[in-house]
C-alpha cells in the first residue's frame, strides 16, 4: 500500500523519508508554550517601561526629552511586535504539534510569513559597507 506516493518500506532500518527522525505532540506543544511564555517577560518590561516613562511629559524646547520620548515610542513598538511575534510562533508550533502531518514546506511557509511580517528594519545609520 502507498500513501501520499510514499514507497512500502520493509520494517528494517530507519524510514528513506524521515531517515528515522521522530516527532511527538508533546514537543512541538511543549515548544509553542516555552516561546509564548516569552511574552509574559515582555510584558513586564513594557509595564516597567512605561512606569520609567511616566510624569514625562512633553517639555517645549527640551530636546533631550522630545528625543527620550521618540526613543521610548520606538522600543514600546518594537516590544509589542516581539510580543506578537511570540504569539504568532507559538501557534504554529502548537498546531504542527497537534496535525504531526503538517509538510516541512508548510512549516516553513507560515515560519517565512512571520520572517516577512516582523522583518526587522536597517540599523541607525545603513547597512555597513565592506566592514
């Protein structure tokens, strides 16, 4: 019998198609919590950055303050996006965990929509050029 064109094997020996590599639910589950876990430490640091940031309010022709404040929207953006990100993982980890059937190529397509959703942006200042 063949399924999903894949050859009858004898029992010896580990299977040609996954060269003996074995996979559970519990790993892939166990590995979606342990990344959605991270969002509760980012979390935390929001909140503790946003007490830091509180009482700071707009003070005209302080520049130093305009600059803390831009610093301040920019890392509670990137925060939030790390958060979502975390959120994101861990639902396809845990739904790989639970289908076991899920194709790599389809694994990596959801992990390659994640890479293009939260693409990190350039450094400050460009790329570095033959550094």
């Amino acid at each position: 019998m063949r399924l999903n064109q894949v050859p009858v094997e004898p029992s010896s020996g580990p299977s040609a198609v996954t060269g003996g590599l074995k996979s559970s639910k519990k790993a892939w589950v166990t590995a979606g919590t342990g990344v959605g876990s991270l969002r509760g430490g980012v979390s935390t640091a929001l909140a503790k950055l946003a007490e830091g940031q509180a009482g700071l309010g707009a003070i005209p022709g302080c520049l130093s303050a305009a600059a803390q404040k831009e610093v301040y929207d920019s890392w509670k953006k990137y925060a939030e996006s790390v958060s979502e990100r975390c959120g994101s993982l861990q639902k396809i980890l845990e739904q790989v965990g639970h289908d076991l059937l899920t194709t790599d190529e389809a694994v990596k397509g959801e992990i390659h929509k994640l890479d293009l959703k939260y693409a990190d942006t350039d450094a400050v200042g460009g790329q570095a050029k033959g550094r």
